[in-house]
C-alpha cells in the first residue's frame, strides 16, 4: 500500500452536494486522537458525527507491535488498538461512517465539509484529526517504481519481500522499527542514514545494532533507483562533499522510505493558520485553533510528539473544548 494513496483529503469538486446534514459536533479522522474525541464527545451528549477517511484506523494500523501504549502490559497490534477504541465510541453513541472530506468552508459558522463530493455536513463544531501521512525523497524513480518495489509501509508490503533484500531510508524510530520489522521478513535490510550517526531513541538503536541482518549504511543518500520493470537497485552516494565522496550501488528488492510525514492540511489551509511545515497552529497546550469552533486533534497539529498516547489525550482535550464551546453557544 502507498501511503500517497492514504490521504483522507481529496480535491474540491466542483459540483454541488446532492444532500445537507445538520451535526453539532463533526470529527473527522479515526486515528487515536479522533476515537478519543468521539468517546469524550458522544460521552457528553455531543451525538459526534465522525468520518474514518482513506485510512480507517489511522497510521497505527500500519504499524507493528505497540509496546508504550499505557494499559497494554503485553502490548498490542495497532489494528486491535484501533478497533478497541472505535467499538469503544461506538458504545456511547458516536456515529462513526466511512467518507472521505473532500471541500471545506470555514469561513462561518455552521462550518461546512463535504463528504464524498456529496454531503454537505454543516457542524457548530469541528475537530480535525486528519493525522499525516509519509513523506517521499522526491525522487523521479518513487513515482517510476512505485507498487513495484517502492513502499512507505513495511507492515504493508513487507509481506512480498520475504528473504529478499531490502533497504529502509531514514534514521528515525519509524526506520529503525521499519528495519526491524523487515529484518525478520527478509534476508537481508539495508539502513540508508544520510548522517554519520541515528536520530532513533537508544533502545530501537540497540535493537537494530542487535539484528546481525541489518547494515546500517551511515553518511549515504539516495540518487536513484534502477531495474527493469520493478526495483533491482539502488544508486547512493557515500559521504556528499568529502574526500571520499563516491557513488555505491546496491542490489536490492525493495525501497521502504521512513524519513518522516506530512500533516493532512490541505482542506483547511485557506482557513487554519498553519506551520511553516503545513501543520495546525494551536494555542500552546491546547487544541484551539484560529477559529473558534475548530479544533485540531493528534499529528496533523503535532509535529513534536505524534506519539498514540498524546494524540489520544489531544483528542480527549478537543472534545472537552468542544463541549464548553457548544454550552456556551447554546
Ligand atoms: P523523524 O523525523 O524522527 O526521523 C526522520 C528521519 O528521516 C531522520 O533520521 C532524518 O534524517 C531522515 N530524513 C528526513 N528527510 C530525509 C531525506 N530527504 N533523506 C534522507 N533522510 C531523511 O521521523 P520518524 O517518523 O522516525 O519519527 C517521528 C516521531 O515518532 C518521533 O518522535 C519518533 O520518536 C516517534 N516514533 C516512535 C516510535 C516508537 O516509540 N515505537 C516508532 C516510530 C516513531 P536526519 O536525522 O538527518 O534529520
């Protein structure tokens, strides 16, 4: 699966939706940040409507084993998390629907979203929790090789890489747990770090250090991919600008890039003030937006954290804002 693919937001339509609906409180997203907010929301009889988007669940279905989620001593799959949290809201009410929010006015209250290209959702409250998604090199041979050996999701694809050799782009936690994952799938995982050392936490540091299938290729970037048809290599270049710059192939079966995301803001640019990185503004230690009204749950206004656990307490801060805004309306 591309994660290109996996953007709740789609462009305008330029045709009128066939129907209106009237909500009180929309959320649109179902990562941890939306269900929480639909469980708080439902819980104080908000009757929050929310659409899942392109990725029902959010990014953790596409992750592994989570380990630091509190309450989970054994840990647990993102999926059951999601599904946990979704039949969760659903017992209190939330009306959770799959659709997509393809228009959005903000400019006045009812706000109004379109779902689908078709329904016409005006809501007294909003809450955007439209998460990330992975971020690409820019790099002609993404586009060329992409579903034949390009990927941004190890948990997705790794499956058709099964005692191949692969290789994983980035030095963050998401590459090393990436790497990790793969390592256990594939015969051998090739870690691409464009710097001398890794960004990753200590302990996924030892993990891959650990795994003797894993080289880590330090002080290399990617030029570009070759092969016939589908991903046979890699052209990178070793230690940019130094005396001992030189260009290295690798033969390899499959591209896995893990160097970081890009907030789904595009709906909303026109209205929300943003990040010089695309993210939601808000006022700090809150999720208030620019318009009062709107709030701005989980990764899509964190780009420090966008960890489960503090998209999930910003998701319980938008519902309760949420509340106080609508009783004061009223
Ligand atoms: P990060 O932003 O932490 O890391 C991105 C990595 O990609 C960095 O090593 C960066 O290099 C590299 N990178 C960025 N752009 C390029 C480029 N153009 N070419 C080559 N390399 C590039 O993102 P992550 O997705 O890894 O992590 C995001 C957050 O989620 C972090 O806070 C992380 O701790 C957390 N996380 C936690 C997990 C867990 O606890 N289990 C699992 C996954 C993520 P450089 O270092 O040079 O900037």
């Amino acid at each position: 699966m591309n994660f290109e693919s996996l953007n709740i937001t789609k462009k305008k339509s330029a045709e009128a939706p066939a129907k209106t609906e009237k909500t009180r409180c929309l959320i649109i997203g179902s990562g941890p940040a939306g269900y929480t907010a639909a469980i708080y929301a439902a819980r104080a009889n908000l009757a929050p409507v929310l659409y899942e988007g392109m990725e029902p669940g959010g990014q953790l279905t596409t992750t592994t084993e989570i380990e630091n989620f509190p309450g989970y001593p054994e840990g647990t799959t993102g999926t059951q998390m999601m599904e946990d949290l979704k039949n969760q809201a659903a017992r209190f009410g939330a009306d959770i629907r799959f659709g997509i929010a393809t228009a959005a006015d903000l400019s006045a209250s009812p706000y109004k979203i379109t779902i689908d290209d078709e329904t016409l959702i005006e809501t007294d409250a909003l809450i955007i929790a439209t998460g990330a998604k992975a971020k690409y090199l820019g790099l002609p041979d993404e586009q060329k090789y992409a579903g034949s050996g390009v990927s941004a999701c190890a948990t997705c694809d790794g499956f058709f890489y099964r005692k191949k050799v692969v290789a994983v782009v980035g030095g963050g936690d998401t590459a090393c747990e990436e790497a990790i994952y793969l390592a256990g799938l594939c015969k051998k995982v090739y870690l691409i770090v464009r710097k001398p050392f890794l960004r990753a936490s200590v302990i996924m540091q030892e993990r891959v250090k650990k795994m003797n299938n894993i080289e880590v290729l330090f002080e290399h970037e990617t030029l570009g991919l070759f092969g016939e048809g589908a991903v046979e290599g890699a052209t990178l270049l070793k230690k940019r600008g130094t005396a001992d710059e030189k260009t290295v192939k690798i033969a390899i079966d499959g591209f896995f890039l893990a160097i970081g995301h890009q907030p789904n803001t595009e709906l909303f640019k026109n209205y929300i003030t943003l990040d010089e990185n695309g993210y939601i503004e808000t006022q700090p230690g809150t999720p208030l937006t620019n318009i009062p009204g709107v709030f701005a749950a989980g990764d899509v206004a964190d780009p420090h954290y966008r960890q489960a656990i503090t998209a999930a307490g910003s998701g319980c801060q938008a519902a309760i804002e949420a509340e106080r805004y609508l009783s004061h309306k009223s």
